[in-house]
C-alpha cells in the first residue's frame, strides 16, 4: 500500500480543480493501466504544456495549465497533481543547477543578473514498489528538435535550458525508466519533499528587489521569445563558441538510485 502523503492534495496540487478534473476525462487517462496513465501525463506534461518562464515557481497546478507553458519546476508541479488525480503516488526531489545551463536562453544583457544556483526539481513516480525519476518532460519537442538540428555533431550540450550529454538521443520518451533532460546542469542536491508546497516552504530562488520586478515583468517575456524563436528553428549564437556550452563547473555524479527518502524540510 502506498504511503497517502504521496497521493494528497495540497494548495499547489489542486488536484480536483475542475480544469485539471477537465482534462483527464477528455483524455480518458482514468481507463488507463497505471504505467500508461503516468506515460499519458508525462507526455502531455513534456509537449502541450510548452517550455518558457512563468510568473513564479509557486504556481499552482491548474495555474501553470492555464499558462499553457512552464519549467522544470512548474512543470513538475503540473505533472505530480495530475499522476495524484489519476492515483499514482509521487514525490519532488529538489536540486539546484548553474545558471549556465540557462545561456541561451536568458539574455546576454542581463545574463549576469541570473543568480549563480538556480532552483531545479524533478518528479519521483512510484510504479511497482519502484521510484523513477522524470525530469525529460522540461524541453518539448520543438525546442529539443530544435537544439538537435542546430547542434548536429554535439552530444554534450550546457545551454538553452538543455543539460545532457547525450543531445542526439537523449532519455526523454516515457518507457518505464528514469527521464533526464537537464540533469548535467545538477550542482546541488536538496533532498526529497512530499510536495512542492514543502519544497518551497524552504528553498526559494533570490529573486527580491529590483532584480525580481524586472525579471517577472521583462526579463521573462524576452527569455520566453527567445525560446520561442529557438522552437522555430533560430537558436541564438553564444560569445564564446562551443566552449560556452561545456559545463562550467563541477557537477556531482547523480546515478538512478537517489537514496532513501527522506522528509528534509517538513
């Protein structure tokens, strides 16, 4: 039996809002054996809900569904209210990446604005007494595409919200095992919480002052154009050349196996 604290709803997953009721009976995922009904999720997860830059990382379920676009974060916490809704039991694991990952994507002019460590989280789903990680579902498929086309001989790539070392093929499709997209970036790891709202009670990104208003109110509009433009195919070209996309720090070795859990936070 499955611990309820990994199936509840909390104020971030409001995992009965009619929207998010809405689209799993549109769906039919409900009819689903339990490791299809997390492929369904994830996958609607990775593609419709479009990679770009929400207002914050709080954002409830039914919210970053409304915005119809979200990050790693606000993806993950997309995805955990829709596998709870449908029954299956997950939990967020917390990291923090380097902003490298994000060159790219955030401007040249204020790239020195973005904080050094950046909130990352993954979703952690129980099937079969086991838990898998996903963190595939970030970059949807017009980005990756895009990425991969514009990098033809690259496998290790660090940028444009991509981390991986396997860029022409990388584990990103749901096939009962662990998903990554964005796990090379990984410089920091925060733990196992329950759910976002236990995540962020305690970790928060630095984003107060002058530097968070021009961040929710500009300098996220103009990384999600630049994301937009990367989808069709006009991948910006970085000072530096290639060796601006090798990582630039030293990113502790992140195997499947996680460790035992563990309720930091809460």
């Amino acid at each position: 039996m499955s611990d309820t604290r990994f199936l509840t709803a909390t104020s971030m997953l409001d995992i009965t809002a009619p929207a998010i009721s809405a689209l799993i009976s549109a769906r039919g995922w409900q009819q689903l054996v339990p490791a299809d009904r997390i492929g369904a999720a994830y996958t609607y997860v990775r593609n419709d809900i479009l990679f770009g830059y929400n207002i914050a990382d709080t954002r409830t379920a039914s919210q970053v569904l409304a915005d119809g676009y979200g990050q790693c974060n606000t993806k993950a916490t997309l995805l955990m209210a829709l596998l709870r809704a449908l029954g299956i039991p997950c939990r967020l694991h917390g990291f923090t990446i380097d902003k490298s990952l994000q060159r790219g994507v955030v401007p040249e002019l204020v790239y020195w604005m973005a904080p050094r460590n950046i909130l990352h989280s993954w979703v952690e789903v129980q099937l079969d007494g086991q838990w898998i990680n996903l963190e595939g579902f970030i970059l949807d498929q017009g980005v990756l595409g895009a990425l991969q086309a514009a990098f033809p001989g690259r496998d290790t790539l660090c940028g444009y919200g991509a981390g991986t070392d396997c860029l022409q093929a990388p584990m990103v499709a749901w096939q009962g095992r662990d998903t990554y997209i964005q796990k090379t970036g990984i410089n920091a790891d925060l733990g196992v919480f329950d759910s976002p709202d236990a995540f962020y009670a305690r970790h928060r990104q630095d984003l107060r002052g002058i530097r968070g208003w021009l961040y929710r109110n500009a300098i996220r509009h103009w990384m999600n154009h630049r994301v937009a433009g990367i989808r069709r195919g006009q991948v910006p070209v970085l000072p530096g050349g290639s060796s601006t996309l090798e990582p630039q720090f030293s990113s502790p070795l992140l195997t499947a196996d996680t460790g035992p859990y563990s309720t930091e936070g809460e």
